[in-house]
C-alpha cells in the first residue's frame, strides 16, 4: 500500500490553524481557558459567528467588540493585535514547586520569592531554562505569551502576586523601569 500525506487530525477532526495574528492569538487563548467558542462568546457577550470570522479571517470586530473579548480573555486589547508566540504553560508538578518557594500573603500584599535569586530578581529552571518566577506566578492564573513583559505595579521585583503584575509592551517596561531608577536616585 503506498504511503500517503493526509492533513493533522485531532479525534477526526482536521486541525485548524488561523491565519492572521488577531485570529491565532484569540484561538491560542481560548485554548489556554479551555474554552469553546459558545462560551468565549458568552463571557465576551459577542456572537459566536464573530469569533469564527477573527478566526476563519473573514471579519473585521469593531474596537468595543475587541475590548469585550480581550476582557473576558484577561488580556489588553493590544496584546491580542501583537505577534504571539506559544503560551508559557507550567505542569502540576511545578505548580506545586513554584508555590513552596514563596510567602504567600494576602491578595492585596506582596507575595514575596524565597528560592534561588539573581540579581534582584528570583530564579527559577523550568524544563531546563532558567526563568524568572514572577512570570511562571503569573502563567498559572492568567494567559501569558512567551514574547509578553510584565511590570511589577509595587515595585518589589521579588514580589510573585499575580494580582502585583500586568502585561506591557517592552518599551514601556523600560520606560517604568527608567522612572523608578531617577526617582530612587533623587531619595538619596
């Protein structure tokens, strides 16, 4: 019998891959929640036929439509029109690593790192890169691609709060970065 090429398949069904960078980006995350498109369109309250068009590339969403479905996937609107790359995923076994080597507080506090530190940042190898914890913190609550900065809002780089973290662009990640810098300079 002669060997043939048939297209991915996942339990029958051929695997879809969408085109564009909004479609991939809205597909990986609904993915990320373990969502259907039903539910993504329930908790954004757009149609389903909207999500499928961003998807299939055969519709453009109006911005108010855009921030519904970056709300409910807990992102910022530009992070879905920005080239993604895979999600940073973090197994149970390190889910369950990452936690013991933090002092967890209340949601509003800062949940200090207590492993292993560089510089004035933590430290910590997952699948046999070394990363920084914060961002693994982050992961295991809310979406985050590989290619996203995250800025500490309370300026503890230890601190691992999600709750402490949101995603920005890395020109504003350095912009903050600089401030902070000039204004623990004009203290001393």
């Amino acid at each position: 019998m002669p060997f043939s090429i048939r297209p991915p398949t996942a339990g029958g069904f051929r695997i879809f891959l969408p085109k564009t960078i909004l479609g991939r980006n809205i597909w990986s995350l609904r993915e990320w929640w373990n969502w259907s498109r039903p539910r993504l369109a329930l908790e954004a309250h757009v149609s389903q036929s909207l999500i499928r068009q961003i998807e299939y590339d055969k519709g453009d969403p109006k911005l108010s439509q855009l921030r519904a479905l970056a709300d409910a996937l807990k992102v910022n609107v530009g992070d879905l029109l920005k080239p993604g790359t895979s999600l940073v995923r973090i197994s149970e076994l390190d889910r369950e690593r990452i936690k013991k080597k933090v002092r967890h507080g209340k949601p509003d506090e800062c949940w200090m790192w207590v492993g292993a530190k560089r510089t004035k940042y933590g430290l910590y190898q997952l699948d046999g890169e070394r990363g920084l914890p914060h961002r693994y913190m982050y992961a295991m609550e809310k979406p985050l691609m590989e290619n996203w900065d995250l800025d500490h809002t309370c300026n503890a780089p230890l601190c691992v709060n999600p709750n402490h973290l949101r995603v920005v662009t890395r020109g504003t990640n350095l912009w903050w970065r600089d401030r902070r810098r000039d204004s623990s300079k004009r203290r001393v």
